[in-house]
C-alpha cells in the first residue's frame, strides 16, 4: 500500500512539473495562425470599439536567433479585416527552457522624437533575451526580468535613470473567447522608466501589462493600458501618451469573407441574416464594375449606424475586387434596438436596418 501511494505522488508531482513546461502552452507546429480583434483605448483607458482593428500572427519557422533556437513568429497589425491582403511587418522570437518562456526584448518606451541625448540608445542596448513568463513561479510573487541604470545630460542637468522590467504570476484564470473557454497562465508584466536617486525609485512611467496564455494556443488575450507620461519632474518640458490596446482572440470569420468571384450585374446589399439578431450577424454586398457605381479610386465602404445615425462602426473601408462579400458584426457590447447598415462606392448608395434583440 506505501509502494502504490508513492507512484501515486510521483505521478501527481510529474503531472505537476509537466502543467507548468513553458513549451506545452505554445502550438507544436509551425504554420499556426492567431487571430487577434486589436480595441484601442483612449488616454482614460476606456475600450473605442468603433475603433477596433485586427492582427495576424503566424508561427513561420523554428531558427536560431541571437544565440538561442527561437519560434520565430510573424504579425501584422492595425488591418481593417482579417483578411485583408498585407505584408508580416513585425516579428516576435520565443524560447522555451523547462519552466521559464523567453522572449527577445525590443525595447522602445520612448519614441524617436524624445529630447534627450543618448536616451534612444540606452534603450537599445537593452534588446536581449529574457525570461519573461516563468510558468512555476509561486503566484504573487515578483521578479525582476531586467534593471539597468544610466545617466543622461540634458542642459545643466544630470539625471540618474533606472529602467526596470518586473512580472508577477497571478492565479490561473478562464478567459472566455470566441473559440471557447482556456483555462490559462496569467502574468502581469511592468515596463517602468525611474528617476533613481540612492536607494530610492521615483517613477516617471510605469506600464502593467497583462496577458493570459493556454495551453497549446500561447496568448489567449493581452491588455497593454495607456499611459501618459510628463518629463516635466525632470525639468524637461515633454509630455506625450503611450496608446494602449486590447488583443483578445476572434476568428477569421470576422473579417470581411468574398464567397463568389462572379461578377455581378450591379452593385447590390443583402438583408443581414439572421435579423433580428444575438448578438452577431451577418452582412452580404455585391461590388460591380458598373463604372457609374464605382468612386475613382473603388474604395468601398460598409458602417453600422444607430437608431439616431451615430456612427457605430466601420465594417469595410478598402478597395474591393467585383464579387460578392459577406463581413460580420458582432454587437455583443451594444444595447437592443435598431440599427441600421449603410453601403457606399463613389454614387452608389443603400441602407438597411436591422433589429438586435438581447
């Protein structure tokens, strides 16, 4: 009986280790793909939905990276639809050592424009791998991912800087998304610039940056606030905002789809369906080659109105192949009522409405 109980609590304490292996919670293939619905948020942090836009990321290739093997994963961000046709711009590199996740750091907190001499290259002699997710870190227990002191000149002054990167583990959390319930990693991630006299940290920016990872999908949802930053404690006369964002998963399904290549007599926009609605719905229009139709450079545009003509949301705003389109909207943050949809190109024009029942 002691013999069994023994297995029993080296499997469990095995089952335990393995939960916690940075590299289970990342996609085993390349070619993997994350959609993400982008909400940007004002200098209060309240969410601008009629602002939202999307990213992709897509795991291309597993290649050595500045002296480490790296997941080398590729974005593209701020697109109108999901899919819509645009270059991989950005690239993140991961590496997964037993229970810590890596990261290559680019650090940019300051934008180009900052006048302080030498501060941009400070900045930059901080890109380097970091442990950034420890996935068995005890929960609310701090560490420190990096610290750096440095001082600058500016006029007759000497300021001593301290930049600090510092993550919490907090308690695991479920996080609701269009593709189902993750039971995930939580970690809340703090960028910080100080003014660092003795022993002492006076903050002049500090970012908390929260992410949820699942496993076998990596990030599930990431909160990045806005903060404003003044120099003006330092006697620089420099104010300026660091925009923050909201990355939860959506679906391809999302963006803007074109179900028939066919081209169409005339433009034309559909009934949504299914209407009334809750709380998505789906919109269909055809684009023609109907010169008189068209605007000079074919930008179409698709937006959702309310029942006083407020402008909700844009759906399409691009230049669009003739076909037929289908694009969806998803109104789980608004409040029952009608709504109406209204398509645009150059002199063509056509409304609809449509009933959201809660």
């Amino acid at each position: 009986m002691k013999i069994l109980t023994k297995i029993i609590l080296i499997l469990l304490m095995a089952g335990s280790v393995y939960s916690q292996t940075a590299s289970t919670y990342f996609p085993a293939s390349t070619g993997y793909k994350w959609y993400y619905k982008n909400i940007p948020l004002d200098s209060n942090n309240v969410p601008q939905q009629n602002l939202a836009r999307y990213r992709v990321d897509t795991f291309a290739v597993v290649a050595n990276y500045k002296g480490l093997p790296a997941n080398v994963v590729r974005i593209k961000d701020n697109l109108l639809t999901i899919n819509q046709n645009t270059p991989y711009y950005d690239t993140n590199y991961y590496n997964f050592q037993t229970t810590n996740g890596w990261k290559f750091l680019s650090v940019a907190m300051l934008p180009d424009s900052v006048p302080i001499p030498g501060i941009m290259n400070f900045f930059r002699s901080l890109e380097n791998w970091y442990s950034m997710y420890r996935f068995a870190q005890a929960v609310n227990s701090e560490y420190v991912i990096v610290q750096k002191d440095t001082t600058i000149s500016y006029d007759t002054l000497t300021i001593p800087l301290r930049v600090k990167v510092k993550s919490k583990r907090l308690n695991d959390e479920t996080v609701s998304t269009v593709n189902g319930n993750y039971l995930s990693k939580k970690f809340v991630t703090t960028f910080g610039l100080y003014f660092h006299v003795l022993i002492f940290d006076y903050p002049i920016v500090e970012r908390p940056d929260t992410t949820w990872f699942a496993p076998d999908v990596w990030m599930v949802k990431e909160v990045a606030p806005s903060v404003n930053v003044s120099l003006s404690s330092l006697g620089i006369p420099f104010i300026f905002n660091i925009p923050g964002n909201i990355y939860e998963l959506t679906n391809p399904n999302v963006g803007i789809t074109n179900i028939s290549s066919e081209v169409p007599g005339s433009f034309k926009l559909y009934q949504n369906y299914p209407n009334p609605f809750n709380p998505s719905t789906k919109i269909k229009f055809s684009v023609s080659e109907n010169g008189k139709s068209k605007s000079e450079n074919g930008v179409l545009k698709l937006t959702v109105y309310d029942a006083l003509g407020k402008e909700i949301k844009t759906l399409v705003n691009e230049k669009l192949q003739p076909g037929t389109y289908e694009v969806s909207f998803d109104a789980h943050n608004l409040s029952s009522g009608v709504y109406y949809y209204s398509i645009e190109s150059g002199s063509y024009k056509e409304s609809k409405s449509m009933l959201m029942i809660k």
